[in-house]
C-alpha cells in the first residue's frame, strides 16, 4: 500500500501513542476510540477471544450499543466479528440488519454499514475490531479501509507488547 501524506502522519501518530502504553486496560479503548475517531463511526467495540472457550467476549465499547448481558459471547464464524475471525480479514456489509451472519437483535440497534477488522497476535487473530455507521448516508471509503487495516496492525503490534510486558510485570508463583 503506498499510503502517504496526512493520512500517514496520523497513522504514525497513532502507532506511536498506541505503542506507549505498557497495559492492555488502558490500551484497548484507545484503540476504539483512535479507530472510532479516525472513520468517525457511530459505535465502535473490540471483542477479544477467551482464554478458555472458542468464543470472544466484548471487552470496550463506545456509542449506541445497549447494555449487553454478562454472558454474551460470540463465535467462531457468527457475525461479522465472527466472520472476520473466521476469515482473518476484514468484513464489510452495506446493512447489517440484512446481513445474513448477524447475531440477533436487540443489541446493535441501528446498525448501517459496519466492518469487522481481524487483530492478530502471535499470527493468529485474537480479536475482532468492530465499527459501525447508523445513518443510512454514511459509507467506508478505500483510503478508511486501508487505514484502519495499518491501524489494526499497529494495534496488534501495541497488543502483543503489553501482554509480553504485561506478563514480565506480574508476579511469580
């Protein structure tokens, strides 16, 4: 990707704010918010994979999405962070209350046009990044999608050094 100019300097911005914080609770909304900000998405939310089950949870969210009960969990290849989990790429649909994976209401009220972005640690996803637009006008250029596809790789990057860091910060047995 030859990306240059603006859009490169505040996807370097980014990376390097991202790449400063040492813990994974102070580091996730960051990235929702960087994300959510940068494509100026009604909500946005990062579901992380369980360390236990094959299921994600979600961990931050920001916008519309109601309440979610304690135990909502997602799986391997259902809805569009199921899809982007499954296919480890990004995932794009035009209305997702007409997509054929999504997961049932009432949780994600209006959402229009909405994409899923795979975050990879150890070369393996790990979580689903997810913004939405609820106004039927707004919709994802190509310059957003290539910069949200940088972004989820510094992400991941940024990711992957708070858990190393995270880990050689905790106390042995």
């Amino acid at each position: 990707m030859g990306m240059s100019g603006p859009l490169y300097s505040l996807l370097k911005d980014i990376s390097l704010e991202l790449m400063r914080h040492r813990q994974l609770q102070d580091l996730l909304p960051d990235i929702v918010r960087r994300a959510q900000e940068f494509v100026g998405a009604d909500l946005a939310y990062m579901a992380l994979r369980d360390e236990f089950e094959e299921v994600m949870r979600v961990a931050y969210y920001r916008g519309t999405i109601r309440e979610l009960p304690e135990d909502y969990t997602i799986r391997w290849g259902e809805g569009i962070s199921g899809q982007a989990w499954a296919t480890g790429q990004i995932v794009v649909t035009e209305d997702y209350n007409q997509y054929s994976f999504r997961l049932p209401a009432p949780y994600w009220g209006e959402m229009k046009e909405t994409l899923a972005v795979p975050l990879y640690v150890k070369n393996s996803v790990w979580g689903v990044l997810i913004l939405a637009h609820t106004g039927e006008d707004k919709k994802y250029s190509t310059a957003e999608l290539e910069g949200l596809e940088q972004l989820a790789a510094f992400a991941s990057i940024a990711i992957e050094n708070a858990k190393i860091i995270g880990s050689d910060m905790e106390p042995g047995p």
